[in-house]
C-alpha cells in the first residue's frame, strides 16, 4: 500500500476526489470557506504536475516508452490492473489539466447557488480526467472516461444557462452512444488478447494490447481449430467492426465533424467554469484516445486501400476519411463561427474549427505508424506498407526498379509474390519514396497536432473565460447590442484581443506554432485537403475580426455607458483578471519559445515511429 501512495501518479488520481469529499462535506451556510478549500485543495495537483513535467523531460522512461510505471492486482476477476504510467503526451494533458482546474474554480466562484456542489464537481471532473491520461490498463482508462461524464453532465444540468437540460441531455447522450461501441470492442479484444497470451481470461493492458492484437490473424492466430476467426467470424471482419466502435467513440469526444452537433449546445448552455473545462480538456480526451489507442491497435484498418461504393476505381483510407473531416471540420466550424451573432457560439465553433487541425496531424501520423508497422519485422509487408503510404505497385515500378530488385515480368499481377516483395523493398528504399523525409514530416505533423491540443486548451478557456466575464455583467452575448466597449473597458479589451489573436494563430502567440506545423507536416500527404484548408484559416480571421469589431470597435452605445456608470462595471474583475494571468503568459511564452514544451511531446512522438525503424 505504501508504494502505492507514494506513486505520484496515484496521488494525481485520488486527491482532487479527496478534494470533492471534503467540499461536499463542508457546512452549505459557508460558501467562503468552500470556495477557498476548493482551491487550495487543487494547488497541489499544479505543483506536482509542474513537477511530473520536468521530471519526465529529464528522466529516462522504461523500455516501453513509460515513466513511473505503476502495476497492481486491481480486479484479477476480470483481468484488470492498475496499471498506471506517463509518457511526453499523456503528461502534457495533466499539466494542462491541473493548470486549467483551479482557474476554472476561481471562475466558479461566482455561483451563489450550491457553490460547494459545483466545486466538488470540477475536482472530481479533474480526476477523471488525470486517471483517462494515466491510465494503461483498458477497463481503468474505460472507467475514468465515463466518470469524466458525468460531472460535466451536472455541471451544464444545474448550472447552466435556459436550455440546460436540452444541452446536458444531448452532451450524456452523444457521449454514452460512442461510450457502447467502445465497451463492446474493449471486452471483445481483452478476451481475445487473453486467449492469445494463453491467460485464464482476458487483460486489458495497453501495452500487451499494442503488441498483440495487430498481429491476430497475420502472424498471431488465435489457439483452436479456426485460427483466422473470432467467434466463428472472419478476424478481418471483428477487428473492422471494433476499429469502427473505437473509431466513433473518440470522433463523437472531440467531436470530428459531423459529430459535433453536441458541442455548441453544451458549450452556450454551460457555465463559464464548465465552457473553460469542457473546451480546455475534455475535447482532448477524444484526440488523446486516437494517439493512444486507435492508430497503435489498428494501423491496418486504418490505412488499408478499401473499394468506395463498389467501385473499384475509387479507394480511400480512414485515414484519407480523418483527414477530410478534419478538413471539413476547419471550413465548416470557420463558416458556422462567422455566422453567429452569440459571442459564446462564436467561440464554441472556433473549437470545431481548431481542433480540425488535430485530427488532420493525428491523421498523418495513421498513415506514417501504418507504413512503419507494415515494414516492421512482425509483419514485414513491404507491398502493403507501399499500399498504405498511397504507392501502391504500379506495372511501371517494374520498369524503374526491377533491374535493381532482381525483378521482370509484364505486370505487377502476374508477379510471384517473393517478387513483389523485393520490388516494393526497392521502391521503399529509392529517393522516389523518401522515408526520412516523410518520416520528418509525419513527426512535426504529430508534434504540432499534441501541441495544438495544449495550445487550444489554453486560447478556448481564456476566451471562455471572457465571454463569462463579459456576461456574468451586461447579462446578455448578443453581439449586435455591443460596439464600442473598448472606451469604457480598456482591460477587457486588451485581454480579449490578445487571446483573440492567439486563437486566430497570429506568429508570435501559441497558436500559430502548432497550426503551421500541422499544416507543413501534412501537406506532403494531404495536399489537396490541406489547401482547402486554408479557407478555413482565411476564415478563422473574418470571425474573430467580428467579434472583435462588434464587442469593442465602432461608437460607444450610450445605453452601456449608463449602465457601466451608474449600475454595474463592465470591466473585468480582479479576480477574473488573476484567473486568465497565467493563461495569457503561456500563450505568449508559447508562442515565443514553444521549445519549453516541444522537446517532452518530441521524446514521446520519436519512440512511437522510431519503434519500428529497420
């Protein structure tokens, strides 16, 4: 038990649901007190992530690419552990996690009504989220994902805005709908792993899951008398079905358009500190669970050459599907944020617009993690890692490298199929086909995707946090009854389009770094889509211009004039500005030097390809 305690992993996990206790514990005729608790029961977790963080960039991690591993017997009944680790990902999510929850709970401050309720709440938002990061055992990172449901669920329930029933609804609906897919495909590959391993059951260990599921069916077959099927079904068919219950599940999270209907309802409806939390990090969690789990599990169902609509000409990957709603997701969130004249809807399309940009660079690096798998010693498919990377063997190929290859015939068809082989080794390793240069590009394309989930989280919960603090004062986000407010609030003002231009990626604030590297690392294999994209960054100015111009530029309307002198101050408060101090320095030290970051995400992103480097 002592080790257990002393895993500062585990202490990550439990004290902010210790915090949530002991709020709720308080007397409920002493709002002060928890508030006061609340925060300073949330400070410990921000020093010993800060910590964590330059531990992990000064330390060495395990053979698997871990640091402070942690493995206990946890529920042996059904093959589950608590098993535990970080690598320069997960960590950075729970540095930006611990940074933005007591922010959020100095912006929850302002509720009057059940104020110790929605402060336990975040706190045990909080380790939900920390225990979806740490997590490396399926059935542990599974039940953390819907604790983190069901805090937020309560959160927009209770203290939201007219709709907030509609809006919690439709958020635990969308949610728990991916949440079955995933449930089912997790049992059926924990058994299926297990048999495999030759276990008494199933296990539900990440690591053991990266190593052994990909293989069933190609070099790993399941023991009995049927080894290329599951459950009387084709292996080909099971992991197909699983891939796309995962493939749901994250995509609804992040949402990847069209799954995003949820998120503006959620995001108008809730409350400033709910906004702050659920576009500052819950949104990651789908992002973090493709990098975590889809693409190591399923890189042949994810890059693999399928027949579109029965024609034979027409073939697409899921990772050409991700790359094209990322697209969309960029042009389509740009276009719906241009449109709303409610500054809160503004800014919760400007995070389906942002967060294309993930789940274009995530989907670089599905295609990259497929074509090193396919060429690893497991597999050794240089055919298929050829098909995968969009090169697939041509009849010319053997024109140009079949000399060097050993190689003649007609057609690649009536090839041997050792021929092939050697053919696409040759084709693999020619200048044609660059596998460092498109290694370069899929690293900086995944770097610049994780940090444009810390980047993102940071810009959305600062200008969340504006717009509560714009609200919570004048009552009402309808930007045409604003213009002008730069005269009477100049603080405000100069907060809101600092953050502005940080969320619009202007070079110089954090935005821009992980923007232009996800763009530059996924052009060379998305260029179309990615050019397209460029409407959407075009886009991304004409909506934040107006809501700059509508809230601040223009005459002073004389009616918030009056209202500012002689009712309530529009200007920021102290405490407001102390919540978004910290926010606003990251984005400029970001911006500046996103160097004090990049190097722990890189360490994480490097191991993941260089694993299967020949």
């Amino acid at each position: 038990m002592g080790s257990f305690i002393s895993n500062v992993l585990n202490f990550l996990i439990l004290w902010p649901a210790i915090g949530a206790i002991v709020v709720a514990l308080l007397p409920s005729n002493q709002p002060n007190l928890a508030r006061w608790v609340a925060l300073g029961m949330s400070i410990p977790s921000l020093i010993i992530s800060i910590g964590l963080f330059y531990a992990v960039m000064n330390g060495d991690p395990t053979a698997s690419g871990y640091h402070l591993e942690y493995v206990s017997e946890w529920f042996p009944e059904i093959g589950a552990n608590w098993h535990v680790g970080v690598d320069g990902i997960s960590v950075t999510m729970v540095l930006l996690t611990a940074l933005l929850t007591p922010i959020a709970l100095l912006i929850a401050f302002e509720h009057t009504e059940n104020t110790k309720a929605i402060l336990a709440l975040i706190l045990f938002l909080q380790m939900g989220l920390v225990g979806v990061f740490v997590a490396l055992d399926m059935v542990l990172f599974f039940l953390f994902w819907e604790i983190g449901l069901v805090p937020m669920y309560f959160i927009i329930n209770q203290w939201g805005g007219a709709n907030r029933k509609y809006a919690s609804m439709k958020f635990f609906i969308y949610t728990m709908a991916g949440s079955l897919g995933l449930l089912l495909a997790i049992q059926l590959i924990g058994f299926t792993v297990g048999d495999v391993k030759e276990l008494n059951g199933p296990t539900f260990d990440i690591p053991t899951w990266h190593e052994v599921w990909p293989q069933i069916g190609r070099e790993t077959n399941l023991p009995g008398e049927n080894p290329g099927e599951i459950l009387g079904v084709s292996y080909t068919a099971v992991k197909y079905y699983a891939f796309l219950g995962f493939f749901i599940a994250f995509a609804i999270k992040i949402p990847v358009w069209p799954f995003h209907t949820w998120l503006p309802d959620a995001h108008t409806e809730a409350p400033t500190a709910g906004s702050m939390l659920l576009a500052g990090v819950l949104l990651k969690l789908g992002a973090y669970g493709f990098i975590r789990l889809v693409i190591p599990l399923f890189p042949e169902e994810l890059a693999s050459p399928r027949t579109l609509l029965s024609v034979s000409d027409l073939n697409f990957t899921f990772a050409q599907v991700m790359a094209g709603l990322g697209m969309l997701g960029i042009v389509m969130g740009a276009f719906s944020a241009w449109a709303q004249d409610d500054l809160k809807k503004l800014v919760a399309y400007s995070s389906v617009n942002h967060m294309g940009f993930v789940v274009m660079g995530i989907a670089v690096m599905g295609v990259w993690y497929s074509v090193m798998w396919a060429q690893s010693s497991d597999v050794n498919d240089p055919v298929l890692a050829l098909q995968m990377a969009g090169s697939a063997l041509e009849d010319k190929d053997i024109t140009n490298y079949g000399q060097e290859a050993g190689v003649s015939g007609a057609n690649i068809d009536a090839l041997a199929k050792e021929d092939q082989e050697k053919l696409a080794r040759v084709k693999l390793d020619s200048a044609v086909f660059n596998m460092d240069e498109n290694m370069q590009s899929a690293n900086v394309a995944l770097n610049g995707a994780v940090l444009q989930m810390f980047n993102h989280g940071l810009s959305a919960a600062a200008m969340f946090l504006l717009v509560g603090a714009l609200y919570h004062k004048a009552h009402t986000r309808d930007l045409r009854r604003f213009g002008g407010l730069w005269h009477i609030v100049p603080v405000f003002g100069g907060l809101f389009v600092f953050t502005s231009m940080a969320s619009l990626g202007l070079p110089g604030l954090n935005g821009f770094t992980s923007e232009w590297m996800i763009v530059s690392g996924a052009f060379p294999y998305f260029e179309v889509m990615v050019l397209i994209s460029t409407i959407g960054l075009l886009l991304t100015g004409a909506y934040i211009l107006k809501g700059i111009q509508k809230v601040l530029q223009g005459p002073p309307n004389p009616d918030w004039i009056e209202y500012h002198e002689h009712h309530h101050s529009l200007e920021i408060s102290y405490r407001e500005t102390i919540a978004i101090a910290p926010l606003v320095a990251l984005m400029l030290i970001t911006g500046l030097y996103p160097n004090w970051i990049l190097p722990v995400i890189n360490e994480r992103v490097y191991h993941i390809f260089s694993a299967f480097i020949r």
